[in-house]
C-alpha cells in the first residue's frame, strides 16, 4: 500500500487527528490576524499636546497621516517649543495606538489554545 499526502502521517494540510485539528486553527489565526491587521490600517487614533494646539493622527499601525497646527501656536520667535509640541503630540498618538494594538493582538493570542511544547 502506497500513502499519499507526503506529511508522514498528517494526511495532507488538512488531515483528520489531532494534526488536523491544530492546523484548522492555525489558519484560523492566520484568518483572524489578517482581518485585525487590516482593521489596524484602516483606524485612525489621535494625539495632542499643549493643550489641543498640536493634534496628530495615526492610524492603528503606527503609521503618521495628519498633524494639526492651530496657528496661533505658530511663534516664529520660538519654533523649538512648536517642534516640541508636535514630537510630544505625535509620541501621544504612537502610545495610543500602541495600546490599542496590544488590545486587540492580545484578545487574538489569548484565544489560542495551548498546544504542548509551544509558547507565545
């Protein structure tokens, strides 16, 4: 009798048993990690600093879209505390998608199921 599949008993990627199992819910991760990565992409957090004078936005991965000036805030005679303010803004809106990141990562990684011999 020949065996088919090449895995060594795992009957192919989707094969019955235990190895089965685990690798239906490997591609479920998979599946759930790419949806939430997009959902990252798509949102957007803000930060500010003095007050509301320097607003940027982020989306959920980190990447910078926006930075908001009131022009008020524009002193030419001090541009370093203007420089401050949007460093201390963008920083804010990094740590806040940051946080949410880790929120919605870690609800997918505590919904893995321990598999023996395997940590996160």
């Amino acid at each position: 009798m020949s065996r088919k599949g090449g895995f060594g008993g795992l009957g192919g990627l989707g094969g019955g048993g235990m190895q089965g199992m685990i690798m239906k819910q490997v591609q479920k991760f998979q599946e759930e990690q790419e949806r939430l990565m997009a959902e990252l992409e798509e949102m957007q957090v803000q930060g500010s600093a003095g007050g509301g004078v320097v607003n940027a936005t982020v989306t959920g991965t980190g990447d910078l879209v926006a930075v908001k000036i009131d022009p008020d805030a524009v002193d030419p005679d001090d541009v370093e505390m203007l420089e401050d303010m949007v460093v201390a803004a963008v920083r804010d809106a990094l740590a806040k998608a940051q946080k949410v990141r880790e929120e919605k990562l870690g609800s997918l990684m505590s919904g893995l199921p321990k598999i023996p011999g395997l940590s996160f």
